[in-house]
C-alpha cells in the first residue's frame, strides 16, 4: 500500500500542462514498475552519458529484503488517457514514458538516508524532479534521517536541484581508471602479481562456500563505510546471480598459519562493456595491513582482468581516502571523474 500519493501539475511543452501523482512505497516493485524504471535509467543514460542509478539501487527494484523506499512520479490516469487517444505519443511526439522520475531512498544507515534520483529528459525542469527529491526528503526526515543524494557525474541540472533544497557537497566519489596492458606485458610495467607476500596464499572465492567468511571480513574492512560496511549475503547473491560474475575472477587471500582469510580482491567485467574491467572491491584485514598484499591483491586483479581482454581498468574511491588515492596513483590510475553526495551542511 503506497504511504502518500499526490496529484501535482507541471508544464510539458509549450502552453499545455502534464498532470502528475508522487507515490512512496515499501518494496519490492512489481515487475513492470521494476522494468520501467530500468527504462527510465537507459533512457536518461543515453541522454546525458552517465549511469543515473548505481548498481545497488537496481539490484533493489525487486528485493525484499532491502531497507529501502521507492518515490515514482507517472502521469495521471487522465494524462494517460490523452496520450493514449494519440497512440501513446505526446503533444511533440515522443511517447510519454511510463514513469517520469524516480527516487530510491536507503534507510539502513544511522543518521543520513542515502538516495538516488533520475528524471526523464523529456520531462526535466518541470517540477516533477523538485516533486519526487520534496518527498524524498520527507520519507527519510520521518525516520529521523537527513537525506544524502547522490549525483551520478556531478552534472549540472542535479546540482541545481540540489540547489533547490539547500544540498550541498559533503562526499565525493572518484572514479579512476588506466589503461591496462596485455597480459604479457603486466610484468614490463611492474604489474604482475607473482607470488603472494610471505606467510600467504592465494585462492578463488568458492559460490555456495565463502559468502559467510567473505561478508564478516568485509564488513570489518569497511566498519566505518556507510554502504560498503552494509552488504549482506543477500546482496552478495543478488551479485552472484548477476551475467558477469565470475568466481574466478574473485581472489581471497588466507594466513598460512591459522587458515584465515585476511584480504581479497574481487573484480568484474560488464557483459555490455567487455573491454572496460573494474576493481570492484579490495580489502586487507587489519591484521595483516603493512605486509603489501594490498598491492599484490591490486596486482592480482589486474592479471585477471588483462585475462579476460579488458584494455581499461577503473576502480571506485572515497575522495578524501588519501591512503588509498596514493596507492592507485601509484600503480598508474588517474581520477576520471566524481559522483558527488548532496546532503544539507
């Protein structure tokens, strides 16, 4: 059952006016609302370039489980019948998509609620966005939360919705990228993994076997990370179930002495995007930080996307992480650009 709808009005093309309703929801979506909001996200990533929605809130359409709540803005029923009486198209042609805008709003965290939002370009700056963030804000101040939205590619129409509701910048996220040789030349360039530092071995993640390992040790890496310190064995197998996943292209990294696995570097390459891998997430145990196996786990997934013929590499890192920042610059990566995080200062 949705928590608020409202019937709101907005101009749509010249000298006529889209009537639109705002609902929140628990969910999981239904499929077709599922499927038009992957619709809304291509067709805004085809317009502007850059994903609107990360991965987790995809994966999430549909889950359950996920502490999440779902804000979409779609036509009214007498708008839609009006466009349906000119063959679903609108007053210049294009047809008028099935959802309009959407927000997804994470409520896991502790003080900030985490969002994402897309609108459609064939309906921005018509109100709709300012609509669904208003009551973005709204379902996460009614579980006393402050409302963190992040901007996919810092564009400029995100940030003059921001604007809008006195957001400002309180978090970047860099994404940085290099260009990645061909397996026999990772040696040349200093990248090859060769053997694991003394006291270590290396091995492939096992499906069915190390989620349960895996997610206690991540969640102690990343204790102090707002959504990465959050991931659970359903995400975990909501990635498992995903085309690109690939056990082997997942290393852990165990103690030689007690059988522990102390770090790991997972990797992945899109279907869509074969040629472009990402390291996905590395980690190291505080146990055995100051050993180099940050470095040679980094090395090791390089090897593994140079593999599987990926000529690009790209990562993903808290700008003020200046540990990390140094030890990617050091193995060649360049900042590309930055998600931002909009939350009121």
């Amino acid at each position: 059952m949705n928590d608020f709808t409202s019937a709101v009005a907005s101009r749509f093309a010249v000298g006529r006016t889209l009537e639109f309703t705002v609902e929140d929801r628990r969910g999981p979506l239904s499929p077709d609302d599922a499927a038009a909001v992957r619709d809304l996200a291509r067709d805004a990533e085809s317009n502007d370039g850059v994903p609107p929605l990360s991965e987790q809130p995809l994966l999430s359409l549909e889950s359950a489980e996920a502490p999440v709540r779902h804000v979409i803005a779609r036509a009214s029923s007498a708008e839609q019948h009006r466009h349906a009486g000119r063959g679903g198209r609108g007053p210049r042609g294009p047809r008028l998509p099935q959802v309009l805008a959407y927000a997804q709003i994470d409520l896991g965290g502790t003080s900030r609620a985490g969002a994402e939002l897309v609108v459609h370009p064939l309906v921005r700056r018509r109100g709709i966005g300012l609509a669904v963030l208003s009551r973005a804000m709204h379902v996460a101040s009614a579980r006393d939360r402050s409302l963190a939205l992040w901007a996919h590619g810092d564009l400029p129409a995100a940030r003059r919705l921001a604007r809008s509701r006195n957001l400002v910048v309180v978090r970047e996220l860099w994404r940085m990228e290099r260009p990645l040789p061909a397996p026999e030349d990772l040696e040349a360039e200093g990248l090859a993994a060769a053997d694991p530092p003394e006291g270590y071995r290396a091995r492939t993640f096992v499906p069915g076997e190390d989620e349960p390992v895996w997610v206690r040790l991540n969640s102690r890496v990343f204790a102090d990370h707002p959504e990465q310190g959050r991931v659970t064995m359903a995400d975990v197998r909501a990635r498992e179930a995903e085309d690109w996943f690939d056990g082997d292209a997942f290393v852990l990294v165990e103690r030689e002495s007690d059988g522990e696995v102390v770090g790991y570097c997972w990797t992945k390459v899109p279907t869509e995007t074969p040629r472009t891998g990402e390291i996905y997430v590395l980690g190291v145990d505080a146990s055995a930080r100051g050993t180099g196996l940050g470095s040679w786990l980094l090395r090791a997934g390089l090897e593994r996307l140079a593999a599987k013929g990926a000529t690009t590499v790209e990562l993903y890192v808290d700008g003020d992480n200046e540990a990390a920042v140094a030890t990617y610059e050091r193995a060649g990566f360049k900042r590309a650009n930055a998600d931002v995080q909009l939350a009121v200062g």
